[in-house]
C-alpha cells in the first residue's frame, strides 16, 4: 500500500470508486467505472475485492455493481450524529464577517418559515429579526428559497440566490440561498438582510458570492449535493 504526506493512495483510489456512483445510477459496469475513474480495470478489481467484503459495493448477477449496505449504515450514524447548530452559527458569523449585514438560518413549518438561527450585525440599522421568529412563506428572500427549490431539478429557477427588496418589509433587502439535504430535498435557507440602500449594485457580487459559499457549506454538513450551487451539475 502506497503512502504519501497527503494520504493513502490506495484508499483514496478505493473512495473514488464509491464516488463514481451518481444518484440516477441502478448499477454500473466495469467498463463505466473503468470510464469514470480514469482507472485500469485490473486496479479496479483489485479494489472491488476489498470494498465487496467490507459491504461497502455489491456484484450483481449480471457482473455489473452497486453500492453496498455499509453506504446506508454509514449515512444512517451520519444523520442520528448531525447536529446543524454546530455548523450554522460559524458559517451565519461568517457571513455577518463578509457582509456586514445580518445573518439567518430558516426552516418551513408548513405554510410559513422559521427562523431557527440569526447572528446580528453591529450596524444599529438593522433588519430586526430573531431566532424563533415566524414569518410569511412566500414572501422575502430566505421563504422563496425554500419555496421555488421545493420540487425536481428541473422546476428550480437558473438563479443560485435570490434578491429580494421590499417584499416583506419596505425598504428590507434580502439575499438567500437554498440548503440541500439527501435527495435535492430543501432542509432550509440561509440569507442575509439589512436596510436596502447597503445593498447597492457595488456590493451585490460580493455579498452573493458569500450567500452561496454559506450555503454550500451547510448543504454538504446536511449530507446534501453541492455540485448545483457549486455551478458543476446542470439542472
């Protein structure tokens, strides 16, 4: 087994394996795997023999293979062993740090959305909103994110983060990004909102850019798939 100062060759082949599995996929032959990884199909086998004892991939009849249980008990102590407020509140300081505006983390509750986490700003000028809060679902930033992604792929808007002004409250600005779990499903929304005239044409780059990266980071701690907000998988 080879060794480097960046990790183990042989294990990082063997989860670039596991990795070449996509959700669409039923199962996949070894000429695919052979295509996607980029490997000989002798290092394959090789490798396949180990990930099929461990239960970590499975042969089929047909010789073509697929994951393993181990995926699923793995993802199962994943999910009992996730705790989101110990990822939100570093990644809503972050944003307040980029931005200078305030930070939330919402969640739908039926036909209205909840405020779960909120990290305010330092101006005294400020949207007011608190952890806890209740508001209304479609309107605003943050509940459109979590409305206009509710669905497949296909039906989501081309934008990755929304902007709002005014649609909740007068003269609020809003920016938020949807978070993703298992499945394309929406766990939640991150967002930033403040006064509107801060959110002039100079800053809006920047400020989206930080809403996505903030909701990047909270979809992959929810064991959702980036690849869409990270601008590698067409929808």
């Amino acid at each position: 087994m080879t060794e480097n100062k960046d990790g183990v060759a042989a294990v990082e082949r063997a989860l670039t394996i596991m990795n070449a599995f996509r959700i669409e996929d039923q199962a996949l032959t070894l000429h695919e795997l052979a295509a996607r990884t980029g490997f000989y199909k002798s290092t394959i086998l090789r490798l396949l023999a180990s990930l099929i004892r461990f239960g970590c991939v499975q042969q089929l009849p047909d010789a073509s293979y697929k994951l393993g249980y181990a995926v699923m008990k793995w993802g199962s102590v994943y999910r009992q062993s996730l705790r989101m407020e110990d990822h939100v509140a570093p990644v809503l300081n972050r944003l307040v740090d980029l931005t200078g505006e305030g930070a939330s983390y919402f969640r739908r509750e039926g036909d209205v959305r909840l405020c779960l986490f909120r990290v305010d700003p330092r101006h005294s000028v400020r949207d007011h909103i608190y952890a806890g809060q209740v508001l209304p679902l479609g309107q605003g930033a943050a509940g459109r994110a979590l409305v206009e992604f509710d669905g497949p792929p296909a039906s989501w808007p081309a934008t990755r983060v929304i902007f709002t002004v005014g649609e909740r409250e007068p003269d609020i600005a809003a920016l938020a990004a949807p978070v993703f779990g298992p499945g394309d499903q929406v766990v939640g929304s991150v967002a930033i909102s403040g006064p509107s005239h801060r959110f002039a044409e100079a800053v809006l780059p920047s400020h989206t850019a930080a809403v996505r990266e903030a909701a990047i980071k909270l979809t992959q701690h929810a064991g959702g798939d980036a690849d869409w907000l990270l601008g590698v998988r067409k929808v």
